[in-house]
C-alpha cells in the first residue's frame, strides 16, 4: 500500500476513531496500513484530556472519547486495574489479531512510558 494512502487512512482513524474507521475501511485495510508497526496506532493518544473525581481519573481523546480510566480510591480488589475501553484494546484485538497476553504486553508498556502508570489492566467495552 502507498505511503500517502497509509498516512490518509492513519489520519482518519486519529479524527474518527477506531469503531467508525472499522466501519468505513474495514479490518483487512486498517491491518495492512499499521502491520509493520502495529504500536504505533498508540500515538494518536499522546494528547490526552485529563478529568478528575474524587474516586477516579478519566483520560479523554481529541475527540472527547474515554480511553482508560484510573481509580484513585481503593475500596475492592477491582479499583487496582487501569480499565481501559475498546478504543485501545481493540485495535490489537480486533485488526491485528494479536492475543490478549500480547496486548497487554505492549499496552501495559505504552502506559508505563508515557503515562508513568504500571498497574494491571482490564479490557472495557
């Protein structure tokens, strides 16, 4: 696939988000346009919206989606999980095929670089 179509195809799943770009190009397109570096469908979360309550963290999207969400309180053994939605998980899931140990691998990863959060995470919907 052309360079110019990966980086239009790239720009409109960072404007749309994955559910919509699923829609509109399909698993097979987005596959081929992020397989040689599946990781980097991560940076169109760089800027990120932060929201705060007095029991959790929300990180929003450009767009003003959730993406994860930490507890800040503990009061079960569910609020030590980062839940992250399907915006993130998905794309490793559900184009890239990868299974779940490998994408919390990387996902897990991404978190601890960019975000400074290592605590295990659970897949949203």
């Amino acid at each position: 696939m052309e360079e110019k179509l990966k980086y239009k195809i790239r720009s409109t799943v960072e404007m749309l988000g994955l559910k919509q770009s699923l829609d509109l190009f399909g698993k097979d397109i987005l596959k081929q346009v992020y397989i040689d570096n599946p990781q980097s469908y991560l940076d169109n979360f760089k800027d990120l919206t932060i929201a705060r309550n007095p029991t959790l963290i929300l990180y929003m999207d450009k767009r003003g989606e959730l993406v994860f969400i930490v507890p800040t309180q503990k009061k079960g053994i569910m609020d030590d999980f980062i839940r992250l939605t399907y915006e993130i998980w998905g794309f490793f899931d559900d184009v890239i095929d990868y299974n779940m140990d490998d994408s919390r691998k990387i996902i897990n990863d991404w978190l601890k670089i960019n975000f400074n959060l290592d605590s295990p995470i659970l897949f949203i919907y």
